[in-house]
C-alpha cells in the first residue's frame, strides 16, 4: 500500500514537470510582452524592466531558475501587480474557485444521481422521458448560456438571489448551479444506463428472492453497482468543472482562480500564467488519484495494491 | 389437502412483445407439491419452467409480462392475491429460490456474510452476534472451510461450485418449506453438479424442505426426484413418478427426451435419436396439439384439437390423443438403432 502512495506520488511529480516545462515554452510562444503598451516606454526603461524581470536572458536559463525557485516553491513575481507574490495571489484566489467548483461538484453529483435512479426505476414513463431530456439539454447547452439565462431571471428578473459579484454565501450560489448543470447530466445519463444494466442482472433476482425490502434492493444491491463507472466519470467531470470556471467566474465576477486565469492571459502575466496553470494541474492529477483510490473503496474486484486476487 | 404445501391450479403467464403481441411462456399449468418431496420439472429451453418458478415467487419483471389467470396455494392462501409485501415476508423464509448461474447471482459488491446476513436479518429477529454466527454455520452446513473468515470475503473469491454453495446457504437461510431450484447445476462442471446435488439432498433430509427442482438433465431427475412434470411449450404434458416417466413414458415427447439421453451402460454404437424440429412459437401457436408438428405418432385430430388429461394411474396422467379409446395401438421403438422413419407408424 505505501509503495503504490509513494509510486504514484513519484508519477505525479513527474507529470507536473512535464506540465511545467510544456507550459513554460507555449507560453514564450505568445505575442506580445507582459508590458501594456511596450512602444510607450524608451528603450531604457524596457531594458530596466527586462533586467529586473530577468526577461533579457536567454529562454532555456530563465526555464531553468524558473524550474529552480518552483523547487523551493516560489513561483515567482506578478508582472501585473505591482510587488506581489504569485503564491500570494494564488493563495487568495483559490478559496472562491475551490467553494464554488466543490458546490458544484458535490451537488451536480448528488442531483444527478436522483434524476438517474427516479429515471432508471421508472424506465420508459413520462418521469423518465422527463429526466432523459433534462439531461440531454445539460449536456448539450453550454454551462455559459445557463450561467447568462440565470443572472438574468432569477438575478435581475427575480431578484431572488444577486446578479453578480462576491460578498456572502447566497453569490456562490449561482455561479455554483451554473457548473453543476453538466455533471447533473453526465451523471444521471450515466446512472441511467448502468441502472437498467444492473436491474437485468441475476443477483438481482437473488435479492429479491430473499425477501428484502425493494428500499433495500434498489440502493443496496442496484445503486451500489451502479455506482461504480460513474465514479470515473468524476475525474473528467472535475476537469469540466475547473474549465467552466474560466467563463463562469468571469460572468459571475467571482474572484476566483479562472477569472484571474483569463485576466492574466490577456496581459501576458507569464508568472501568474504559470502559476494558475501549475495549480490547476495539481488540483486535477489530485482528482485523478482520488478517484482511483475510490474506485478501489468502491469495487472490492479492483485491489489497488495492484495485486491480482482470483 | 393436508400433506400438500403448495397447490398451482391453471397458471397462465404471459408476455408482452414489442408490436403489442403476446407470448404465452405458460398455459394452464397445474401441478402439487407435497412437504417434504422432490418435484422436478423437465422441459427443454423456452418450454415455461423458469417462468413458473418465477411466477410463483412473484418475480416476474412487472412491465412486461402478466399472471393472467390461475392460483398458487402455498398452504391454502393464494400467493398471487398478495400484496408486494406480504409476499416480502413468503420470499426466503417460506419459499426460496435458487438460480442457475452462480458465477452471477451473487452480488459482487456486498461480502458473503452480509449477503447471508440480509435474509435472516429481514425474517428472524436476531441480534448482531448471533447474526453472524447463524450465517457462518450455515457456510459450515454447506461444506465451506473455515466459514468465520470466508465470511468477509466477497464473491469473486470464491469458486462456481462454491458460490453455488453461499447461493444454496442463503437460500436455506430462515428453513423453508419450499426450495425452488432452477438449473442449479447447469453452470457447474459434472464433479461438482455431483456434489451439489448430493449437498441438496443432504440438506432435504435434515431440514425436510420440500423442493422444485427444473432441470433438463434426465440424470438430475433420476437423482434427485420422486416425481416428475414434463413441460412442452408451456403445458405439463405428462407427470407421474420417476419410474413410471422413465420406465412407461406415455407421451410421444417424454418418450423423446428419454431416447435422446445418452446411457452409461449402451453399446456403443448406440446412436442417439434426436427429436426432430423445434418447438412452436409461443406467440403464434398453431391449433390442436403443441407437439403435433414433431411427433412421430401424429394423428389428424392431433392437429385441430388439444387432448385432455388423461389419468393413467393414481400418480400418473399425460395429454395426448394416443390415449384417447379411439386411437391405435402405438408400439414404442426402443432406443437402439430406430430412425425417425422407422419410428413414424402410419396411424392416421
């Protein structure tokens, strides 16, 4: 068991070096300096701020110190702000992105699983129809159009919960739903599928044939194994979430992770670029891990000691 | 009345199929069981045995198929009047099933012990120490070593024969009257069928379940039951007891599946007969006989009327116009050598 934790560890530092060093050079890629407007400064002053940046020395050395401080987990300077710290602006960033990506994530699944399991149990009834189209909107209609369509009725229209911005739990809400709206659909159409799966297999009828409450057949012997492929559908669903944030913190102005992403990228930030990156990487190889640890809890077949019992 | 536990009178099951037809998987069948016996039923694939098994337990899936008509007593109350709960509270402590494959009747999520467990908690108050103790002596009656720690393990670490085993535990969990087994051989391999039918035996004589076993292994029968039902195409077309089915069958078809079965002592030339074609289509069924179309013996009536029962004997009775007083005498074939047309007679 600790040799796969430490095993496993190894591959993800390695994947996020990778990540790093791919990252590093695109970005060297992009048009433009980190400087607005660079033809309203002398020559002097780009050369002054080159050299405080280090931005005049050669690509591969500024990888390397780049590489060099990130070891001791420095990940550099802001180019846009003014004497700020990457770690620092990460720091702060990322407790709104982690709420709001986390609601989503949480709920979505949760919602979904219901839709999945009503559908499932009322297959080919106006319920499951209902549920099935549900669904197929979700997956189909961008998290953005949600997120516009919901700022407007129920931010501006109704009044029920606020438009925009950040300033109490009800402003997570919202953005929060917006996310959900694509793992709510992936996981029904999933449980969905796995249910009627499962409902026409023998064990089933084993169960039944004990006598059992059908309470308890359908969550204890249907859902259970149910559960199982969507499980890894919660790595590629994370990811789905972490990318929406991009565009839903910025409709939303949530001063998450994403909105500064997008900002940064604008203005050629390259530390913050980096950084913002690094931590979505990380963020995402984490789930990755999570999930298989999970599916070893969840599925007694699969031993995660990589081992292979008969 | 008294020593029979579960009566089936006229049982019709039905299923829908998809452009709004009806397929009917069993017409009429009626059959008794009494405590403590062995019944099996024979038939080939499609022939109505596992759907009357299923029916009985009420687990038929509810979207598409229909008890249309009939009764199953089990002790003189009728099973098919009860609510899904009241049938809850029958399935596993009075009746209980046995299915067919046990590499997948089982759970692969939920422990051995729990999956035990689960029926005895539902039927018999028992607090959680005892549960645990009832379950692993009920691995021990079925032969498994060292039940304590088996227990924790979950299906996939086990064996066919042995899941067979935990299936056939499970089931005998809260002592039932009536054990239904359908096919509880046919997924395993010939050692281990031995075995288990020996275990089920075993277990008949401790416990006095009486039990339903469905089969289309003639040797299963010979073994294991005191009586026998033929079905064909959703009729029992002839029952009676083992020696009177396998030594004085009636019945063009039991006549058949008993030529078509190989024999340990035979010579070897001995070649099988097969019975030619295949059964009709339980969603279109022709008039008259199910058989007609396969049998050797057939007559004119045979295709435009269904016979009747006829009692043979007290134990004995087969629907087939050759025992109607205006049919011919039919001499049997015996097994060796006989081709079909030999075995055609020109009766008509």
């Amino acid at each position: 068991m600790k040799g796969y934790f430490a095993k496993r560890l190894g591959y993800m530092l390695i994947t996020l070096f990778v990540i790093v060093s791919i990252t590093f050079f695109l970005m060297q890629l992009l048009p433009g300096t980190p400087f607005t407007d660079p033809e309203k400064l002398s020559e002097q002053q780009l050369e002054l701020m080159n050299e405080k940046y280090g931005l005049n020395q050669p690509v591969a050395i500024q990888y390397v110190n780049y590489v060099r401080s990130l070891v001791t987990g420095d990940l550099g300077i802001s180019y846009q702000y003014e004497g700020r710290s990457v770690n620092e602006i990460l720091s702060e960033r990322i407790g709104p992105s982690a709420l709001i990506g986390f609601q989503a994530l949480v709920f979505g699944a949760l919602a979904g699983l219901a839709l999945g399991i009503i559908s499932a149990l009322h297959h080919n009834s106006f319920l499951d129809y209902g549920s099935v189209t549900i669904a197929v909107l979700g997956m189909s209609i961008p998290s953005f159009v949600f997120a516009a369509l919901m700022q407007y009725f129920i931010g501006v229209k109704l009044g029920w919960l606020p438009a925009a911005l950040w300033q109490g739990y009800e402003y997570t809400i919202m953005p929060s739903l917006a996310l959900s709206v694509t793992v709510i659909a992936t996981v029904a159409r999933f449980i969905r599928t796995e249910m009627l799966e499962v409902l026409g297999q023998d064990y089933i009828l084993t169960a039944r044939a004990k006598g059992i409450s059908e309470k308890a057949v359908v969550f204890r012997h249907i859902v259970r194994n149910a559960i199982i492929p969507v499980v890894t559908m919660l790595g590629p669903l994370a990811v789905a979430i972490m990318t929406g944030t991009l565009v839903i913190e910025k409709i939303f102005s949530v001063p998450g992770l994403g909105e500064q992403f997008t900002k940064s990228v604008l203005v050629n930030d390259y530390s913050v670029i980096m950084g913002v990156t690094l931590m979505y990487s990380a963020l995402f190889i984490g789930v990755v891990f999570i999930v298989d640890i999970l599916y070893g809890v969840i599925d007694p077949r699969i031993s995660i000691k990589g081992e292979h019992k008969l | 009345m008294e020593d029979t536990i579960l009566k089936i009178d006229n049982l019709h099951v039905s299923f829908k199929t998809h452009n709004d037809g009806e397929t009917k998987a069993v017409r009429g069948v009626s059959f008794e069981l009494k405590k403590g016996e062995t019944l099996a039923i024979v038939g080939e694939s499609g022939s109505g045995k596992s759907v009357t098994a299923k029916s009985l337990m009420r687990l038929l899936p509810k979207q598409n198929s229909m008890i249309k008509d009939g009764q199953v007593f089990y002790e003189g109350k009728d099973l098919l009047k009860y609510s899904i709960k009241e049938m809850q509270k029958i399935r596993g402590s009075e009746i209980s099933m046995v299915f067919q494959d046990p590499m997948t009747s089982l759970n692969p999520t939920m422990t051995i012990g729990k999956q035990i467990m689960e029926g005895l908690r539902k039927h018999q108050a028992f607090r959680k120490k005892e549960l645990f103790k009832k379950a692993a002596d009920l691995l021990e009656l079925v032969g498994i070593p060292s039940p304590m720690e088996r227990m924790k393990d979950y299906p996939h670490q086990f064996s066919g024969g042995m899941r067979q085993r935990v299936v056939i535990a499970m089931a005998l969990a809260c002592n039932p009257k009536v054990l239904l087994a359908d096919e509880p051989t046919t997924a395993l391999d010939v050692t281990i069928q031995a075995q288990i039918l020996d275990l089920m035996k075993d277990l008949q004589k401790k416990t006095g379940t009486a039990i339903i076993i469905i089969t289309h292994d003639l040797g299963v029968v010979a073994s294991m039951a005191q009586r026998v039902a033929v079905m064909y195409a959703g009729e029992i077309i002839e029952t009676g007891t083992v020696d009177e089915i396998f030594y004085e069958p009636k019945h063009p078809y039991t006549c058949g599946l008993l030529l078509s079965m190989p024999k340990l002592h035979a010579a070897r030339s001995t070649k099988l007969i097969p019975i030619p074609g295949i059964p009709p289509d339980l969603g279109q069924l022709p008039e008259g006989c199910p058989f007609a179309a396969r049998c050797p013996y057939v007559m004119k009536v045979c295709h435009s009327f269904s016979p009747s029962k006829t009692e043979v004997s007290e134990t004995h009775s087969v629907s087939c116009w050759l025992e109607d007083e205006r049919a011919p005498q039919v001499e049997w074939i015996d097994g060796a050598g006989g081709s079909i047309d030999e075995r055609k007679r020109k009766v008509d």
